[in-house]
C-alpha cells in the first residue's frame, strides 16, 4: 500500500495543498523517494481507501508519469485474493494519483520484528506463491517481493502490494550511483544484481529470501554497503537452516538456487512442494522429491557472465523493465525453404479457427494490452519477454490467426528497422533473435519477422 513503513501522524499542511475530485483525504500513512501514501475516503462510494501520489519530482519525467498510468491500468485486471486491489488512476493538475484497497493490518516486516510461528510463515509462504502464480499468469513480475511490501487485512490474509512501479530502495541501503532501479538489494536475485533479464523465477527468490527471514527473523545476506549485499547473493552459498528447520531446507534451495534454471520452475511447482510438507513439520524428514520441483516451463534465457564489475555496472546502471510473462514450450525447428529452388507448393485455404474459449480470450486481450503499453514506450524487441514483439508472439501461440498480432508484427518490424544501428547489447539482441525464431514457428513466413531475423543476424555479427 505504502512505499514505506507505516507512518500514522497527520500533516494538515501537506493535505491542504492537495485536491484530487472524488477524494477527500484523511491522514498520511506513508512516505517513500518515489510517493506518498494517504488514507482517503473515495466520496462516490463512501469507502476508504489508501490513496497513493507520485512524487512531485517524478513529475517532470514524461516518461515515468506515462508508466505510471498505462502500468497501473494493466495491473489493476489482476483479481486475487492475496493482491492488493487497484481501484481508480489518474491524473489532475499534474498530481498522478493511483487509489487502491485500504489495508491496515500491518506489514509482514512489522511481524517479523515481532516474530512468527513457523506455521504462520509457511501460510505467507503459500498464499505468496498463489498470489505470485496468478501474477505471472497474467504476465506480471513484481521485481521487488519484500516483507514491507505484503500486507495483512483484517481477517488475517496477506496480500501482496506495489506491483509494476519502480521504486526506490526504502530498507536503509540506498544505491547513490545511478538513483533509480528495480529491486531491493537485501531481496534481489542474482540475475538482478547483475543487470540481467528477470522472470518469474526471480521473484520466486525473492520470496525465499522472505521465507528464509520469517523462519530465522534475520536476512540470510547483509552488509552494510548496498553493492556488497547485491553481490553475496550472486556469491555466497544458499544459506543452510537449523536443525529444527532443516525439512524446509529443500524449499529454500529451491528458491534460492543461483542459476534460475535450478530452481523451482514456477509457482505451482512450489506449492506442490509446500503441500507434501506434514504439518507442524520442524524436525528432518523427507517432503517433494527434486523431480515434483521441476514442472517444465520455458522461460527467458539464463547466462553466466560472472564478473564483478559486471554486477557493480548492472545494479548502478541498469533498471529492469516491469512484466514479465511465462513462456511456453514452442516447436524447437523452423519452417525451412524449399530444397533446390523448387517453387513452395500452394496450401490450401485455411479454414476459420474456431471460436476462443474465454479463458484463452482473456489472455489474448491481456497479451494484446501489454503489446500495446510496450509498443507506444519504444520497448519494440527487448528487453526480453518485456517488449511489444513478445506479446504479439504470446498471442499468435493462443490464436495463430489473430489479425491484430500479425499486423502488430509488422508495425513494430518496420518501427525497429528505422531504428539507427547502435550500440545494442549483444545479449538483447540474442535473445530477441531467440524470440523471433521461436515466433516464427507459429507465423510461418510472416515478413515482419523475417526482416527482424536478418536485421537482427546482421546487428549480431557487426
């Protein structure tokens, strides 16, 4: 709900200065470098809710602000019981506002410092895997998974806040060189602290980093220096639990496993794990065999460039782009041309495809919205699984004669081929190449993505 700890004292004077129609403002609740958080009473509907204003010096940022709006209109499809509800966004008078379900039972940093039964963390645990699993189902990563960003209502739910929006770090270890990025440096995965694409895995080690927390009431990775803590994640072993702790320790390293594709392959890989664990289990024993871990799932391409500077560059430099989404298993060959020059042979007609269930429409339209976000931000190829042409792609896999993909294809084609060649990182463009070899097998000889695989071959070998 907040960008920060919670903060109960009013401030007359800054509430005075600031009128948003439709709300009347009651106390401040909350304050971070990237918003402010309020509890409002939303006139229309005579209910409360937590009413969250960007900084006033974001404002200048067109392209911040343009995030912050399209984003939080993608966002607030998802329906969750363990995500926070996004109710209205907007802007007036320069002020961007985002009004959200109002949710005072504390945040799980609060419970932690109190301490926890391990019976209530594993719960967390599996309500934060349900709420991740739906998120990224509907092609969410929230890149900053954190106890001060789960929140509990009243009944006792937790529900996991602050999705899509950059934030700043707000836990005591702020990065000064370049201001702004994605993550926390105490939660962040290694391919974060690296600079690298990120996917749902990586916020399933962010969620182990919490689960490690509420178990032993201590990070598993601090110093007192941000870019020192980014690096122990990438370095340091998985930490190793009590005694008493130790039939969670398979959870933990499945969570917390350095190479992405050593860990839980999804969210329901993980609640399948949760599931096979006895109740009250606090002494070793035998749960999920590695096998039931591993439910295949394609996902973004994982490197390993190890290098320090490598990781000091990518936290102080790079900012990861938002949403992600799951990738699914595409056939592994291309469509190859005709052997000796014979002319192709004439298909025949194709017939109508049949009318979509509406589950795969939901998709569809979810898929088709975020290509559009990413297309009018100039996000047309990468980063990876966060760009227009992966959208399209993810939508012709659901409905390979969906008109508005195909001509999206060629619209962000022709967008990209006006781009000057320049200094382009030599693994986006491999996994962009990735991708559009990988759509190909859907859209065979679509010649929006032709031109992009010679484009990008060419950029690749200059």
């Amino acid at each position: 709900m907040g960008d920060s700890e919670a903060d109960t004292k009013i401030k007359p004077a800054m509430d005075a200065t600031i009128q948003i129609p439709g709300y009347k403002l009651e106390k401040h609740v909350g304050s971070g470098a990237m918003a402010s958080v309020y509890l409002a009473i939303q006139e229309s509907l005579e209910r409360q809710v937590a009413l969250k204003l960007m900084a006033a010096s974001l404002v200048a940022d067109p392209t911040f602000c343009e995030r912050f709006l399209k984003e939080g209109k993608i966002i607030a499809q998802l329906n969750h019981p363990n995500i926070v509800t996004i109710y209205d966004i907007g802007v007036f008078q320069s002020c961007y506002y985002m009004a959200m379900e109002y949710v005072d039972g504390g945040t799980l940093k609060e419970r932690i410092q109190s301490g926890l039964a391990v019976e209530q963390a594993v719960d967390i645990l599996r309500q934060m895997a349900s709420a991740l699993g739906y998120a990224h189902s509907r092609g969410f990563v929230h890149r900053d998974v954190k106890p001060a960003n789960i929140l509990f209502r009243e009944d006792g739910a937790a529900v996991l806040s602050d999705f899509g929006i950059a934030k700043a770090f707000d836990d005591g270890t702020q990065m000064t060189a370049a201001g702004w990025t994605v993550g926390t440096p105490n939660y962040m995965s290694p391919e974060q602290a690296l600079g690298r694409p990120v996917d749902a895995r990586s916020d399933l080690y962010s969620l182990g980093i919490v689960f490690y927390e509420m178990l032993t009431g201590s990070k598993p990775y601090q110093s007192q220096d941000a870019f020192a803590t980014a690096l122990m994640h990438v370095n340091n072993p998985v930490p190793r639990l009590q005694e008493r702790l130790a039939n969670y320790q398979p959870i933990i390293d499945g969570l917390l496993a350095k190479d992405p594709k050593q860990r839980f392959a999804n969210a329901a890989a993980l609640l399948k794990t949760i599931a096979q664990i006895p109740a009250n289990a606090t002494a070793r024993g035998d749960i999920a065999d590695k096998e039931t871990q591993l439910i295949p799932a394609v996902v973004a391409p994982t490197r390993s460039k190890p290098s320090y500077l490598i990781g000091l560059l990518g936290i102080a430099l790079i900012a990861v782009a938002g949403a992600a989404l799951y990738w699914w298993p595409l056939a592994k060959e291309s469509a190859s041309p005709p052997a000796n020059n014979e002319p192709a042979k004439e298909q025949p007609p194709q017939q109508p495809s049949p009318p979509l269930d509406e589950k795969i429409r939901t998709q569809v339209e979810t898929f088709l919205d975020g290509a559009k976000v990413n297309f009018d931000m100039g996000y047309l190829i990468y980063p990876y699984t966060t760009n227009a042409a992966y959208s399209y792609c993810q939508v012709l896999a659901l409905d390979k004669q969906n008109a508005t993909a195909q001509k999206g294809l060629s619209e962000v084609a022709d967008a990209y081929g006006k781009i000057p060649d320049a200094s382009v990182d030599r693994d986006e463009l491999a996994d962009s190449l990735t991708l559009v070899e990988s759509c190909l097998n859907n859209v065979q000889n679509h010649p929006g993505l032709l031109a992009l695989r010679e484009q990008l071959k060419r950029q690749l070998t200059q």
